[in-house]
C-alpha cells in the first residue's frame, strides 16, 4: 500500500467519525429581528453578536447554520426553534 492510499484511507475515515447535523434557520416574514435573536441566545446558546450576525445572515441569504453537533443534541433544540415559530431544520 502507497503512503497516499493510506493517507487517503485515514482522511475517509476521520470524515466519518466526525459527521456532524446542523440546525438550519430559514427566514421568513413573520419573526421579528428581537425574537429571532433571543430565540437563538435562548436555544442555541448564542452570544448576543453570535444571534445578530445569525439572523442579519437569514434575512439577506434566506437561512443560514445556526449550530452543529449531534443529533441528539441537536434535536430538541430545532423542536423548540419550531416551537417559538421560527422556520428551522434539522440537516
């Protein structure tokens, strides 16, 4: 086996091993910039600009990440972002 097969083979295998879901806000015209930020500081642990610059992303490119990680973590945190009205999904 060539060292660039076996590297390539380590790399295949961390990318598994480090899979991760996200929670996708999407926007809408509903949801007040206040209420999309407190929800996230709130749900997704964000700091105050971590939440700013998170939904100042969603209103202009129509959604963005808003957290990572695995899913059983990740799941009741976009039920409760859904739970407040925010249009959000779990990828």
């Amino acid at each position: 086996m060539s060292t660039k097969e076996k590297i390539q083979e380590e790399v295949d295998v961390l990318e598994q091993e480090v899979f991760q879901h996200e929670i996708v806000l999407h926007n809408d015209d509903v949801n007040t910039f206040d209420h999309v930020i407190d929800s996230l500081i709130d749900v997704c642990d964000h700091t105050l600009e971590q939440a700013e610059q998170c939904a100042t992303l969603v209103h202009y490119k129509g959604k963005c990440t808003v957290k990572s990680g695995e899913y059983k973590d990740l799941e009741p945190r976009c039920s409760k972002l859904l739970q407040l009205g925010l249009s959000a999904e779990l990828v």
